[in-house]
C-alpha cells in the first residue's frame, strides 16, 4: 500500500508540476503579447509626438504669418490717418475753399 500511494504522490506531483509548466508558458506568451502591445503603443507615441512637433512648427508659422499681416495692416491704417491728417491741414489752409461747386448767400437772397 506504501507503493501505492508513492504512486498517487508521484502522479500528484507530476500533474502540478505539468500545471506549473503550462501556466508558465501560457504567462510567458502573454507577456510576449503585452511586450509586443507596447511596442505597438510605443511606435504610435512616437508618431503622434511627431505630428504633435509639425503641427506646433506649423502653428507657429502661422502665428508669424498673422502676426505679419496685423503689422502690414496696422501700417495701412497709420498711413490712413496720417494722409487724412495731411488732407485736412491741406483744407484748412486754404480756408475752407474746396474745388467743388458752391452757392453763394447772395444767390440764396436774390
């Protein structure tokens, strides 16, 4: 009987250690797959920083460009309002005549 149970003993230990063995593996093949995940996830951080790095390289060169345009603009309107300014000393000097035609009082009373 000693013989015996030697032999479910060994029968014991040889099927935990096949449920070792194949958990082992099963674990290994999955972290094979996480390791492989994160390389994916890795590879696709990389790509999306660098698209993050273009579109901030192209928002900066579009804040440039609209900052250009305000000054061109800005500019235009100084040049505006000092032709205006020009323009209405040039009318006050000489004494509100202007070249358009004009009535006089007298034809107003006649």
């Amino acid at each position: 009987m000693e013989q015996h149970d030697d032999f479910a003993r060994l029968a014991r230990l040889e099927s935990s250690v096949e449920k070792l063995l194949a958990g082992y593996n099963a674990l290994k093949r999955q972290k094979e797959a996480l390791e492989a995940r994160l390389a994916d996830r890795e590879a696709e951080i990389q790509r999306l920083r660098q698209t993050i790095d273009g579109m901030q390289d192209e928002k900066k060169t579009v804040h440039q460009r609209v900052s250009g345009l305000l000054s061109s603009i800005e500019r235009w309107e100084e040049e505006q309002a000092g032709e205006e300014a020009q323009d209405e000393a040039v009318a006050g000097e000489a004494g509100g005549r202007s070249d358009g035609p004009q009535l006089s009082m007298m034809a107003l009373d006649g």
